[in-house]
C-alpha cells in the first residue's frame, strides 16, 4: 500500500478551490430549498469530484456518449448532487434552475442519479453498492471491446482505450454485492479501474464503527488491487494535491484496479453539522447554512450565488472536452484507415445493427424430439457465436448445466491465468458464485455499449439478483439472463433449488420481459426475437429472462407466431379433424405446454374441440393488438385452463371467473421429477379434469 504517490503537477489556483466551495454553497442551498435530500457527501466530496471533471478525466461535456470518453460511476447515488454540480459546473446541460429544482417532479435533478434521464449520467444509482458492480462492468466491456477492435495495440495506444472512475461510500462497501464485484475486478485485474472510497466513518444510524471494524485497506490488497491512501489537511479538508497524486497514479497502474481511501468529514466545513450522522441525510437548516457560507466567504443572505468568474472558469471544461475529442478522433481515424474491416463492424455494432443473414445460422429442431430447452440455447449461442463477435457471456459457476459456454476455447481471463483458454479478450465469462453482482456487472457491461451481453444461473437464484435485474428493467437495459431448471422438474435436488414463486415475482417487475419457451424450437425463436429487440430500431430496450427446463421436453413444428409472446400451437378440431371453433382454450408455458396438448387429445377424443396456447412471454403478448389477442384467446369462449409449474398469479387475468389454474401453490420436494409432476398434479388427466370443471362453470 502506497499512502505518498507520485509527485503531482496539478494547477490548483484560488479560483479553483473558490469552484470547489461553491459546490458546497450549492449542495446546501439545494437540500435546503427541497427540504430534504443528503448535502453533507456532496459537501465533503467536493474536491474529490472537482478533481476528476476538471483536471483528470477524458470527457466532452458537448457530447456525453462519445465513444472514447472515461467514465464516471457515482455509486453513492443518495450523494446525487456531487454529480449534478459537476455536470452543471463542466456544462453538459444542467443549469442553476435544474439545481433548484432538485428531487421536484420532472426535475432534471432527481434524488438518485437516473441513467437516460440527466444527460452525464452514466448509470442509475441508489441500492449500494450497485455502481461499484457497473463500473467492475465497464471496465470488462472496455477490455472486450478492445479486443473485439483493436487488440493488437500496445498498452494505452488504442482509441479503445480509458478509465472507469468510481466513487462509493461505506454503505457501498458494506453491501455484500461489492465484495463480490471487487473479487471478480482483482482476479480479472482490471487496470482500466479506478475505486474512490469516501471513507467518512459516518452512517445514517451514526459512527461506522457501530458495525464495521475490518481494515478495509488490507481487504482490497488481498483482493488484488492496487491501494493508496489519501491524508487530509490539517484542516480536515480533502487534499486535491493529494487526491490528484493518487488517482494520476491509479491511472497509470495497467496491471490492477486501483482503490483509494480517502478520509473526509462529511458536510465539512458547516460549524457543527460536521462529522454528524444528520448531516448525512437532513437539510442543515438556515442557520447552519448560513453559517458554513460566512466559513467559506459567501453572502449568507444569497442562495445559489455562483460568480461570472467561476462558472467562466469551470465551462472551459468545454474546450477541454472539445480539445481532447478532437485529438482522439485524429487517433480514431488512423485505426480506421489501418483496420477498415474492424471499422465496418464497429460501425455495426455501434448502431447496434445485426449482420446480414445472422438469422440464417439459427438450428432449427426436429419435430417429434425430445430435447431440454437449456440444452436448446446452447446450441443457438455456440451457432450465433461465429457470425456475432459482440455476444459474449457466462454464468455463475454453472456453465455446464446452464449451457452458457459460446467458446470453449476463449475464457474471459487475464494475462498470467494458468487455464489454457485464458485470454484477456476471450467470449466466456467465469463470473464465480457471484450472482448478484454477476447482474449488475452485466448492467454496467450493457452501459457501456459496443458489445451485448448475457449470463446465467439457476432460476431459483434470480433471488439474489433481484435487486440488480430490477435496475436492468429501470434504465431498460439489454441484458439477457439465462435462468434454467426453471421448476420442479429439475428434481431431486429439492425444495431449496425448485423455483415455484420466481416466474410471477419476476413477471411483476415492470419491463423486463419473461420468456419461458414450451421447446427447442420456441428457444431459438426467443433469442432471435430478443436480440432483434436490442436494437435501436426497435425502439427502448428492456431486459430479458429465459426460463429453461433441464429435462427434455418435445419438440414441436417451428411458429414464428411464438415471438408474438402467444400463439395458436394446437387448433381445435371436429371428430373428423376438420377445424372447429374452440370450446375450451388451455394455456401452457415452457414444460408444461406437453401436457396441455396431451390433455387436449383427451377432450377432442370426447368431443370437446379444445385449442392449446402456447404463451412463452406474457409481456410479448401483451404488446400485440387487441385483435391479435383476441384471436388468439376469443372472448366468446370462456371456458379456459392455464397451467404453469409454479404459483398461478400471472393467468387469473387470462382464464377469468369461469377458468381454471392448475398451478402449485407450495414448495416441492426430493425426488425424481416425473414423481413430481405426478404427485403434484401436474398431469393431462388433471388438465383435462380443470377443463371440464371450467366447462361446467361455464354452462351455469
């Protein structure tokens, strides 16, 4: 650990630490004015924050998505004004309006940072500890997209290459999430990272020390990271010679992300809000407000006071950024002449566009065959591989049973790692036992663009991912989660591995897509249709979770009609097996459309005409017309069974007072899951059985 770095040669004059002092006046007058909101992170952050957009980082305020810019992840999200006052000082777009109209309705300035939203925003933080995962998966996806552009560069020469910067807070690094993102970051020895840690000592519920006590310095060496720590002054103020020295040098270190603690006193230099637990998460209140101003040389009387002089001076910001862009397009452009191939698929893939005929080289299943639909997209991500190098992905330590492997011969691993497919720019990602950081990873992997992204694990454990999948949802992200042994037809290993409440609780997340396909053939359909959707043409993104058996299921002629979400698989048909209208309609998803078709033979067979809907993705379907639904699922007939492996919360929409649900309703047990299935009453005879209990319903 290095607590003197390098020698600096940062430029601080009077007007800049008047422009960090400002920040502070706009911090408080913003909590202030709102009444609620977290001024003292933003207060003592100030220098910090001054530090990187207006003497460190790579960036155009002119223009935020360009492509060879740093990043900058703010995973202490409750600290939101440390970025907005950035982003107003540096002039992406916000003004002094924005900041007075903070945590207000349509403000720019929400309480939380919200990517798509607030132009600068990198991505949406709040849950801690969230960010630092994103930024662990910028950092990934900018070592891919090298890889996928300019590979052969020396270290630092390439336009592919720049710094995720990331600063979090104590309740950052106490959510287990970050520990399991900075393990994955040393291991995969991200030099591209750079982690500030606002070491405060302060918590809502007051000192850390009332539940933390680790050295968290020796923590990230023993993760693998590089560490520094930055002294304050004797003031108590942040030091931003210090703090350039070190995040310079972190910088410079290619070979391990970079953590630096930083000791601050939260909302220093307000007189006696200071180093307090209310400063954290409370407005100071006007006397303390007005106090701190007269530390810090400003009028009391005035709120918002920023000088002609120092928003002059922190806009030049903008030359800066238009500066810097204009010499990394001169760079740009000699990489396109000497790799016009790699340009053209650059281009490509930066307008998020697929390449000609890539939907020829999807399989399509034999009829009649019995294949596991985890077996199924296997076969279409190693068929894809080949004609879609920006697909990469892995899995939680569970690739052989989630057949998440796209390229046997190319892990995602760094220089030095003993395994013979270790290859820093490689297509399969071994996350570990990491699944929730695993999700945000691949939040941040999908943030920064250039490359698309999926990654999988039992669907009994999107619980521990839930909080990142819901974010994915929230900023409409193009992830892919890859959630197999999605019922008690996995079997033996039991109730605390057979998902029964996961389909309907992920279903109730608002925009992503759930897509649990009834075969081999659905499967296929359904990654065609997902990334078809993650393009810009499409219009906004949005997550998407494949539910996948690990048991065989049939397989059934290929509908295109399944990417509508529901479609007609069996219509209902007379005795003589001319078509007839339907007087019973069964609903099925992923394994349990075999019985709803078995059971339909059984009610045809008595005379009933019965058609079978297969519904992969409730969310697909509920996008189509009204007169497609209706086709599909006609009012007139009333007489309807839904029937789905897990609790039926989603289908009493679908099936109405008359229908019937054949659902479970309670956890399973150990054993073989043909056994359960059975002892769970998951049968065609009990299809049929709710079929003519709804008829009945119906007749009344």
């Amino acid at each position: 650990m290095s607590t003197k770095p390098t020698t600096t040669d940062l430029e601080w004059t009077d007007l800049d630490q008047r422009a960090v002092d400002t920040g502070r006046v706009l911090a408080m007058d913003s909590v202030q004015k709102v009444g609620n909101g977290h001024p003292g992170t933003a207060m003592s952050l100030a220098p910090a924050a001054y530090v990187l957009f207006q003497k460190l980082m790579r960036h155009d305020p002119a223009d935020a998505d360009w492509t060879g810019r740093d990043r900058f992840v703010l995973s202490a999200g409750h600290s939101s004004l440390t970025l907005y006052i950035q982003l107003y000082l540096a002039g992406y777009g916000l003004e002094l309006d924005d900041l007075k109209a903070f945590r207000t309705w349509g403000s720019k300035t929400p309480g939380h940072p919200e990517y798509g939203h607030t132009t600068g925003v990198e991505t949406t933080t709040g849950p801690l500890g969230q960010g630092v995962a994103n930024a662990v998966g910028m950092a990934m996806a900018a070592r891919y997209e090298r890889g996928l552009f300019d590979p052969d560069a020396p270290a630092g020469a390439s336009p592919f290459d720049h710094t995720v910067w990331c600063i979090a807070g104590d309740g950052c690094l106490q959510e287990g999430i970050s520990a399991e993102a900075s393990s994955l970051a040393g291991h995969q020895k991200l030099g591209n990272l750079v982690l500030l840690w606002d070491d405060n000592h302060i918590s809502i519920e007051g000192d850390t020390e009332t539940a933390v006590s680790e050295d968290t310095l020796k923590r990230y060496e023993a993760y693998g990271w590089h560490v520094q720590r930055v002294e304050q002054l004797p003031n108590g103020d942040l030091d931003p010679a210090g703090l350039y020295r070190a995040l310079k040098a972190a910088r410079e270190e290619t070979e391990r992300p970079s953590f630096i603690a930083a000791r601050s006193i939260i909302a220093w230099p307000a007189p006696h809000a200071q180093n307090t637990e209310a400063a954290h998460g409370s407005a100071l209140g006007e006397e303390e407000v007005a106090a701190t101003k007269r530390v810090l040389g400003f009028d009391p009387e005035q709120s918002f006071e920023v000088s002609d002089e120092v928003i002059g001076h922190t806009r030049k910001a903008l030359d800066r950024g238009r500066d810097a862009r204009a010499r990394w397009e001169k760079t740009f452009a000699a990489w396109r002449t000497a790799h016009p191939e790699r340009a053209a698929s650059f281009d490509r893939i930066r307008a998020t566009e697929l390449p000609a005929g890539w939907e020829g080289h999807l399989p399509e299943f034999e009829t009649g065959t019995s294949v596991a639909t985890r077996a199924a997209s296997g076969k279409v991500l190693q068929a894809l591989g080949g004609v879609l190098p920006e697909l990469w992905g892995g899995s939680a330590d569970l690739a052989g049973s989630n057949n998440t492997t796209i390229d046997k011969t190319s892990s995602f691993l760094p220089v030095g790692n003993p395994l013979p497919e270790a290859d820093p720019y490689g297509r399969t990602v071994h996350f570990g036992i990491r699944e929730h950081s695993m999700a945000a990873v691949m939040n941040g992997i999908a943030l920064h663009g250039n490359t698309r992204i999926y990654g999988g694990t039992f669907l009994v454990f999107s619980d521990y991912m839930r909080n990142a999948v819901r974010l994915s949802a929230l900023m409409h992200l193009p992830v892919t989660y890859v959630w197999t042994h999605d019922s008690i037809g996995l079997g033996e290993d039991g109730p605390t591995h057979q998902p029964v409440e996961h389909l309907a609780s992920l279903r109730a997340i608002p925009g992503l897509n759930v897509v649990r396909p009834a075969d081999a053939n659905e499967t296929a359909i359904a990654w065609r249709e997902i990334l078809k959707r993650y393009t810009k043409k499409f219009g906004v993104g949005a997550p998407h979770g494949l539910a996948l058996t690990r048991q065989g299921v049939p397989t059934y002629p290929r509908n295109e009609d399944a990417a509508r979400g529901g479609y007609v698989l069996f219509e209902a048909e007379e005795a003589d097996g001319r078509p007839a209208a339907p007087r019973v309609v069964l609903i099925g998803t992923g394994s349990e459309v075999q019985l709803a078709v078995e059971a339909r033979e059984q009610l045809q067979a008595a005379g009933v005409p019965t058609r079978v809907v297969s519904m992969p993705s409730v969310e697909w379907f509920e996008e189509q017309d009204q007169e497609y639904r209706d086709a599909v699922l006609p009012p007139s007939v009333r007489a309807r069974v839904a029937v789905e492996a897990g609790i039926g919360l989603t289908w009493h929409r679908y099936v109405g007072d008359a229908g019937r649900i054949v659902s479970l309703e309670h956890f399973g047990a150990s054993a073989d899951g043909k056994v359960l299935f059975r002892e769970f009453g998951f049968t065609a005879d009990a299809v049929a059985a709710a079929a003519r209990e709804s008829l009945t319903a119906v007749a009344r």
